[in-house]
C-alpha cells in the first residue's frame, strides 16, 4: 500500500510521518499493494475549538473508497483514532465481499453432464 501524508496548517517531520505508516500497517496487511491511502493532518487555527488535531484518511481501493476523520487536542491521538476507523472500515468490506464471494459460488447450477435424466414414462427401471 502507498501512503501520501501532507499537513495542512502543520509541519509533517519525519517522526510523524513513522508513526503513521505504523499505525497503518495492520489496514496495509488486509489490503492490495495497489492501494492508495492518503493521509491528512490538519491543526484548525481557531482557539474555539478544542480538538484541533484533525487527521482524514481516504482509502482508494479497487471499486471502493474508505474514508475517516477524527480529531482530537493531539495529533498522534488523532492518528490512532483515524487508523482504527479504517481498519474496522476494511475488514467490514473484506467480510461483506467474502461473504458475496461464497454465497455465489454456493448458488452456481451443477454442470450438464452431473445432473441425471428423470426417467422417461414407462420405463421399466422406474418402477
């Protein structure tokens, strides 16, 4: 899996950077390595507001796109939280496509050649 992490209003330092590729390495075990994640770090500038923290995860994946958002007063704590979300989000769409998966296979018609022939009126070996 690829992961983009930019700041907003933030300086991204490599330390940060480390810790989320870290804590998003259990979503990056479940998904293709052509999946794209991109990573978010937001600090809102209004003293108002108390989680000023923002991280936003947005998942690309094939026919898909997972996204989550949670804020909190520290930015790590956000990272977490964010890296939690999407691992739930993940392994909810792997079972939901699992799930699909099996019940078509359940359902496929038996090939021609394994269906027997009802027998025919009459027959001797019917009865």
């Amino acid at each position: 899996m690829r992961i983009a992490i930019k700041g907003r209003n933030l300086h991204v330092s490599e330390d940060l950077k480390e810790h989320a590729t870290r804590r998003f390495r259990k979503v990056s075990r479940q998904v293709s390595e052509f999946a794209e994640l991109e990573l978010e770090l937001i600090e809102e500038r209004n003293p108002a507001i108390a989680d000023r923290h923002v991280a936003e995860a947005t998942l690309h994946l094939k026919g898909v796109t997972l996204r989550a958002r949670d804020a909190s007063p520290d930015i790590v704590h956000s990272i977490n939280l964010c890296a939690d979300e999407l691992a739930v989000q993940v392994k909810r769409h792997r079972d939901k496509r699992r799930k699909r998966r099996e019940s078509r296979a359940g359902a496929v018609p038996p090939a021609p050649g394994d269906v027997a022939a009802p027998p025919l009126p009459g027959d001797a070996s019917a009865a």
